[in-house]
C-alpha cells in the first residue's frame, strides 16, 4: 500500500480537483501523521503505521518559508489560486493555528491578493473559539460531515476520543453559512462490514441536516487514491451526480468530484 505523507510546512503548488492551483501548508510534522481522525479512506494512511518523531513546525517557519515560497512562485509567473490548510493530518490542532491564519492572510494580500486562503479540516476543533473565529476569516473553511449516522462515524471517520455529530452539527450551524460541507461517498466493504454511505438510509438525513446548517457550498466527492483498508470503492458517477442535484434542489451549492 502506498501512502502519502507531505513535506512541513510547505508543499506543491498540487492540481486540486476542488481548488485549482494549490499551495500547501502542512502544520504537522513532516515525518508521519497526526489526526484526531483515523479514516479508513485516508491517503496518509493509518495513524498507527505513520507515528512522527519531528515536531510541528513553528508559527514563525511557517511564515518564513511560506513568504519564500510565493516569491519564487511569482518570480516564475505562476501564482496560486489558493493556499490551502491541509496535509498529514488535522491543521486546526495545531496550538497556534489562529495566529498562522492571520501570518497567512497578510502574506496573502501581499504577494497573491487574488488567491483564496482555504481549510481543509474534520471539524473536530471547531468548539475552539479561536479555532472558530480563525475560520471565519478565511475565504473557504471547508468542514467534513461525511454522514450524521454516529455508528458509521466511528466505522470510517475512526475519531479519536469523544465525538458527538449532533454537537459538531450545532457548531457547524455557529458559522452563519460561513462554511463548506466536504463529504466523501464510497461504497464496499472494511473487514467484511460494508461502508456504502450512498443510499437514501445515508443520504436523506444528511441531506435534512445540511438544510439546518445552510452551509455556502456543499462539496461531495469519493475515493481519489489508495486507501489504507482494503475493500473500499469508489461512488460511481451516477450515485455523486444524483446526490448533488438533490443538495442543489434544496438550494445549496453543490460539485461533484470524481
């Protein structure tokens, strides 16, 4: 199996499927991975089989390389269209993530003022209200809710310590449409129990919460590269289509990744 763990704590510019030109920032360390999750689905694979021995880089690196960075990026004439928080694990744990916010947005405005700053996280932070308020100075603050089923939760998503959905659902609602939903659809099967998330079982409740937290955008998409459990499969393209153009016909924004 073959895993991805990303240079801290810059890396790319990557294509993104969702995002176009992406440069990443990786707040975790760059030798394995730290997630309060532990999704079967993950590129970065297992937390377990990833353990890092560096720690995570400073408010200070971060804004040191990012600024170097995006000047050879603009002495070369190719700038991002976004600087997106993510990498080997869950940025918004890291313990002066509001303040790299703000060190990003300046050195956004300054050298790529047409580029969006975005957050890929699994909303398990977001009670924090430093976490919150930083997010919501953010262009896009893209938030997981792969289903609001609490036993496929922890079949899948795999949280670390207490997760209670209707809490981070009730938070979710706190940003006042500031906010993207992010759900993966698969199908098949982990250790012989199946993982399909895209029946009306999965799909109709999802889709009665989303209404309720009446995010800006909603993005759904499915599995992308190797996966760390064996047994998954991709959504089809008919299964992702059908569903966003139900999130659509109740009045949300919705893409489909493939």
């Amino acid at each position: 199996m073959s895993t991805i763990i990303y240079p801290s704590p810059i890396f790319g510019p990557v294509h993104s499927r969702r995002l176009g030109i992406s440069l990443g920032i990786n707040l975790l360390p760059a030798d394995g991975k730290v997630c309060s999750f532990d999704c079967i689905y993950c590129e970065c694979g297992f937390n377990k089989d990833h353990r890092p021995t560096l720690p995570q880089p400073s408010r200070q690196e971060v804004a040191r390389k990012l600024e170097a960075k995006l000047l050879e990026m603009q002495a070369a004439g190719q700038l991002p269209d976004v600087l997106t928080f993510a990498g080997n694990g869950e940025p918004t744990c890291h313990p002066h993530f509001a303040e790299i916010i703000d060190d990003t947005i300046r050195l956004r405005d300054q050298y790529c003022p047409k580029a969006k700053v975005c957050v890929l996280s699994n909303s398990t932070f977001i009670h924090r209200q430093q976490v919150h308020d930083a997010l919501m100075r953010v262009d896009d603050n893209i938030l997981k809710l792969d289903t609001i089923d609490p036993l496929y939760i922890n079949k899948v998503d795999r949280p670390n310590g207490t997760y209670d959905v209707k809490a981070i659902v009730e938070r979710m609602k706190a940003f006042n449409g500031h906010i993207i939903i992010q759900t993966m659809f698969m199908r098949g099967e982990c250790n012989g129990v199946s993982v399909d998330n895209t029946s009306e079982a999965f799909v109709g409740p999802w889709l009665d919460t989303l209404k309720s937290i009446n995010p800006q955008q909603v993005m759904v998409y499915t599995i992308d590269r190797e996966t760390p459990a064996q047994g998954l499969e991709k959504a089809t393209h008919e299964q992702l289509d059908a569903i966003r153009d139900r999130v659509i016909a109740a009045g949300i924004p919705c893409t489909a990744s493939y």
